[in-house]
C-alpha cells in the first residue's frame, strides 16, 4: 500500500470551558464546526489525567470479559506473536461508566453540535492494537453503516496515537459523497493515489472526530505499546434511535457470510487487515 502522508496537529484548543465530570473539560466553538464541516474532522481534548486513567481501566476490565458474552462480542487477529485482541463491541448495556462517558456529557454533546442535531448514539467498538495488530485499508465508514447516510464519529485515544504504532490517516474535505470502492468495500488504489492523506496523532485523552463519508486509513502497530482507541459513533435522533437494528443487521451478517480468504472479519467492509486466528 502507497503511505505517503503528511502529519497534521491539534486545531483548536482554545474556547475551552470548565470541569464538566467525569475529567471532560470541553466543548466546540463555531470556528470548530467551520473546520469540521470544511474537512471532515476535528481534533479536541476530551479527557484529563484522571479520565485517561480511568477510561484504561474500564478497558482492563472488558477485555478481560470471555469471548462468549451475553452480546458483547470480542474479535481477535493473529500477530506474530500469537492470537490477540483486536476489537470489542456492543459493551454500554454491560458497563454503566462507558454507557455515561458516551451517552451523555461532553461527547454527544459534541455530536449534536457536529450533527447540528440532537445526537443518538449508533455504536461503539473498541480497537485495540496491541503491539504487531494491524492496520486499516483507505475506506469511508457509511457503507458499513446501514440504514442512514449520515453519522459522525470519533475516535478517544486511550494510548497516545502516533505514526509509528498505526495512528489514523484522513483525506480531509472528501466526506461530501461515497468514493469508489473495491471488492471489499473499500476505496479503489486509483482514488486513493489521488488523494492527499494526512497522519493525525492523537494524545490519549483527545479526540479525533470524523464524518461516516471522511476518507481514512492507519497502519499497523510497529510498537511494543498498545494503542487502544474507543470509537462511538452517532446519528442523528430524527434519523431514528439504530443502535439495536445495528447489531442485529451485523450478527445476522456475520453469521451469514465468510471473512475474506485469511482475513478477520470485525466490519460490515473488509477494511481490517488483520489475519485470521484460524
Ligand atoms: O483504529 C484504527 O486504526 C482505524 C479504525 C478504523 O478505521 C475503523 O474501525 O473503521
């Protein structure tokens, strides 16, 4: 895969409120909705210290779930070290303080401000990425987001993101129609060539918000760290309340189709690159 990019920074940190609980401490300017709606994204801080702290407990704690949940579902990859985990999702019905950090406060506050709408919240994974766990194909989320066109998504850095342990890459002002895909449902070699990719590092505690239709990628975890990530993402309410219709359209899908020859299956797309465990 051709990975040149540029490496961007934090745009806005400034029109920073107070301590709202638990450790979030922001909120979006106009001139924040003027870059995300220009370019597809929008980097904040979300979390302090504390909340960093916390957030990678509750992480501890569900990765430690067993892989037969009562609906949660864990999806591992084979590095070259062995089978590890690579994705947990569907967790706010079994975890109270990830249901309050992502339904209510700051961050749907943020999606309705990005959405222009009252927020309701779509999803939410996990990707880990432990040390050797791979990156993602160039692809755009909505086609692997059924029912809507629209949705809004960030990524809360658990671990500092950066190039060298897969942070994401965006092509920015590409969110306002789908691109060509391949076979798999990602973006076609030919357009991705076309398109300037930018590498956006992302401190744990920040978040990196981005349309369903922003163009993105990352790479592989060339680090001994884990970089853990938490991505909840949001439509809007008049759109209707999906999360349910969601996972059962992806269990029944899942359960119905294979993963790509060697490849792990954890999307609606085949954007993971992660191998199978077999
Ligand atoms: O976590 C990453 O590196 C990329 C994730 C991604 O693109 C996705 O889950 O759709």
């Amino acid at each position: 895969m051709k990975r040149s990019a540029r490496t961007i920074g934090i745009v806005n940190d400034s029109n920073r409120t107070g301590q709202n609980p638990p450790g979030i401490r922001t909120a979006v300017s106009p001139a924040d909705i003027e870059h995300f709606n220009r370019t597809g994204w929008l980097l904040t801080d979300t979390l302090d210290a504390a909340g960093v702290e916390e957030l990678r407990s509750w992480m501890d704690e569900i990765a430690e779930w067993p892989e037969q949940g009562d609906g949660w579902m864990h999806h591992y990859e084979l590095t070259d070290e062995g089978p590890k985990l690579c994705r947990s999702e569907n967790l706010i019905p079994f975890h109270s303080g990830l249901r309050e950090l992502i339904t209510t406060g700051a961050l749907i506050e943020v999606a309705s401000a990005l959405l222009d709408s009252q927020a309701v919240l779509y999803k939410e994974k996990v990707n880990y990425k432990l040390p050797g766990g791979a990156g993602y194909a160039p692809h755009q989320d909505a086609p692997a987001y059924p029912f809507i066109d629209s949705h809004v998504s960030c990524m809360v850095a658990i671990d500092d993101s950066t190039p060298e342990n897969g942070c994401l890459e965006v092509a920015s002002g590409q969110h306002q129609m789908l691109l060509a895909t391949d076979d798999s449902g990602c973006i076609t070699q030919e357009v991705v060539d076309s398109l300037q990719w930018d590498l956006v590092p992302v401190q744990a505690g920040q978040t990196l918000w981005f349309h369903s239709r922003t163009p993105h990628r990352s790479g592989a975890n060339n680090s001994r760290l884990p970089r853990r990530a938490l991505y909840p993402t949001y439509n809007a309410l008049v759109e209707g309340d999906l999360r349910d219709e969601y996972y059962e359209r992806k269990v029944a899908e899942f359960a119905a189709g294979e993963a790509a020859e060697g490849r792990v299956r954890v999307s609606l797309i085949g954007d993971f690159q992660g191998r199978s465990v077999g």
